[in-house]
C-alpha cells in the first residue's frame, strides 16, 4: 500500500484528498492544525488524518516519516518552510502552495536528499506550463500568452467576486506589480493598470489584468515574449482600482489611533465574509494559452482553452477541480516513476519528460476537465 500525505486540509487539500483516496493501492493521511475540518473529511471518506500544527518543522517532519509522497497545500506563508522541512526528511513533494520565495533556493538541498519536489503545481502556474514545457521539446517557443481566472458563475456578489483562496493573499496581489517578459527584456507593472478586456465564449467579456504568475518561467524559458494575465469580471476589476487609489490595498502600516496597522489587512477581514464561497455556488476557471514559434521550419500558433464549472454532483468548486486534479495527476506520476527528475522542478519540467502532459491530461479529461486545441 502506498502511502499520500496531504500537508493542509483547506479547499484544494480537501478535494485532494478526496480524489486520492479513490485510487487503488493508495493510503491517504490528511493533516492539518484545524480538527473540526479533518473530522468532517474522515466522517464521509476512507481517509486518515492528523492534527499538527505545519507551522513547525519537527511536526511536519513526524507527519511525513512514512510517506511515499508527499503533497503541500499550505497557506503561502508557510510554503517555503514546508517544503524545507519535507525535504530535509528525504521524502518527494508535489506543491500548490504558492509561496513567494524562490523555489530554487532550495534545488541544491533537494538534489542532495534525492528528492523529487515539483512546486507550483497547480492550474496556472501548473497545467500551463506542462503544455508548455511539453511543446518546447519539439518546436522553438518565440511566444507564450496565458488569460487565467477563476470567477464566480453569479456577478451579483460584492464586488463580482469570490475566492477560493484567502482574501489577502488577493488583495496583496492587487497591490504588487507583475512581470512580463517582452523582447527578451524583464518589464515590471503595477498589476490593477490597464483596461483590456477579452471576450470568452459563454461568459462575455472579462478584463485582463497583470500578474505575476511567470514565476519560475523566467529562469527555466529562454522565450523571448512571455506574459501572463489574470481574467476578472470588468466590474470588479474597477472596483479593486478604487479601493487602490483610496489607499485600502497600502502594504505599509499606517497609525490610527495609536495603533499601527496595514490597509490591506483591514481590507482583507471586511471583505473576506463575502468571498467565501457558499455550499453549493458555482464557480467557473477560465484559460486560454497561445504558445507560437518555429515547428519543423513553420510559424505555427497553438491555442487551448479551458472553461470549467463547480461539479453539483460532489460539490467541488472548479478552482479546486483545476488546481486539485493537476497536483493529484503529477503526484501519482512522482508515485509510480513516470517523472523522476531530483531537485526543484516546477512543472514545466514535468512537460518536458516524455508521456507526462499525455498522462496528466487523461486524467484530468476523466474527471471532466477538458482543455480543447486549435492550431493555426
């Protein structure tokens, strides 16, 4: 029997779990600092869990002694520490955590313990950059673009918006700047500029804001024009410019009376009631890549899009549908050997290893995750 232990049991760890403890010939432990969400995860699924606090390394190190891989789905706060600790136990790691460190801080320590660890592995970055990978093992990337959103299905909510993931690491991502990659140069803008919006069957137009979500892309692809954007409703996207201008996304603290305090935070606990998803409302994820260049001496464009929707059936949000099944698809592949490579991998080196995307996109399509293909 082998044994997966997810390390967080909020959204996308709960699903996680969920979808392993389906699969033949595994044992899924799911652990995290919260008891009330493990018992309810335990009453319903053949699923083990632990109580322990992964803020702290001696627990994390106990959680995972005897695991066969391991997947973290912590806040990203604490994601870096996470995957340190998992490493220095010697054990393979598939992360969604999303932290803002570098990753590859710790490839020599990975490599030294013999250690798969394949970080940001979820929808975008995640999914993406697979395709990606994938296709630059056989055509030269000159261009890649990526218009990724997880939105409600309903705009008549505050703001036209709600998260599956907490409501400050939003907005501290609506105050940061994003990097783009644009005639080889590295180009920094803040991320609420800029009005463009795309039309997307089925949903209408959507604005197209920057971000920061190359991350590793940077390092590991010599493409000369690279960019990615975050797809929102274009109301809400005006409405976070306001809340910006007005100084509610400030990351510096300010005083007020006497107390000293950042306006993000602030912003973060009025909003954060409203984001949170209800039991039973829908969710979409939106993406649509274009990754161009030369492919046996043709300029060719490959064009996937993804419209996916929360499942009534198990009550899943699409959010964690996306992110979830890709993480659970590259930790079987890490499981049984079909991706192998030690030290930090984010998941473009997981589509450049032969058979993965294939692998990962069956998966994904039996679980009614679809990206559909044009080339022009």
């Amino acid at each position: 029997m082998s044994k997966i232990v997810i390390l967080g049991c909020g959204i996308e760890g709960k699903h996680m779990a969920i979808d392993l403890c389906k699969t033949p010939g595994v044992e899924v432990t799911s652990v995290d600092i919260n008891p009330e969400v493990l018992d309810d995860l335990a009453r319903e699924h053949p699923i083990r869990t632990r109580q322990a606090d992964l803020s702290t390394p001696e627990e994390v190190t106990a959680a995972v002694e005897d695991a066969d891989v391991v997947i973290g789905a912590v806040p990203g706060f604490m994601g870096y520490s996470m995957l340190e600790d998992v490493i220095r136990a010697g054990r393979n790691i598939v992360d969604v955590s999303y932290f803002e460190e570098d990753p590859f801080g710790l490839d020599d320590l990975a490599r030294e313990m013999g250690v798969t660890a394949v970080v940001d592995c979820g929808v975008a970055p995640g999914m993406s950059n697979i395709i990606l990978g994938d296709h630059a093992r056989s055509m030269k990337v000159a261009g890649y673009e990526c218009y990724v959103g997880g939105i409600p299905k309903s705009r008549d909510v505050l703001f036209e918006y709600k998260s599956a993931f907490p409501a400050v690491e939003v907005l501290e991502e609506y105050a940061g700047s994003s990097r783009s990659r644009e005639n080889g140069k590295v180009v920094s803008r803040p991320m609420l500029d800029g009005n463009a919006t795309m039309e997307f069957d089925g949903v209408g137009p959507l604005a197209c804001l920057h971000t920061d979500g190359l991350r590793t892309l940077f390092r590991t692809m010599d493409i000369p024009d690279m960019m990615e954007k975050t797809l929102r409703y274009p109301g809400h996207a005006d409405r976070m410019r306001m809340l910006r201008d007005a100084g509610f996304l400030g990351m510096d603290p300010i005083d007020v009376n006497g107390v000293s305090i950042r306006p993000v935070d602030v912003a973060s606990a009025l909003i954060a009631p409203h984001w949170k998803f209800e039991s039973g409302e829908a969710d979409l994820t939106i993406m649509r890549l274009s990754i161009s260049g030369d492919e046996n001496g043709k300029t060719v464009t490959y064009t996937y899009d993804l419209h996916d929707e929360y499942d009534p059936a198990t009550g899943t949000l699409s959010m964690a549908r996306t992110t979830g099944y890709t993480c659970t698809a590259v930790a079987l592949l890490v499981l049984d050997g079909g991706f192998s490579r030690q030290g930090i991998c984010p998941p473009e080196f997981v589509g450049m290893a032969a058979g993965c995307r294939e692998r990962v996109e069956k998966y994904l399509a039996s679980r009614g995750v679809h990206y559909r293909m044009r080339r022009s």
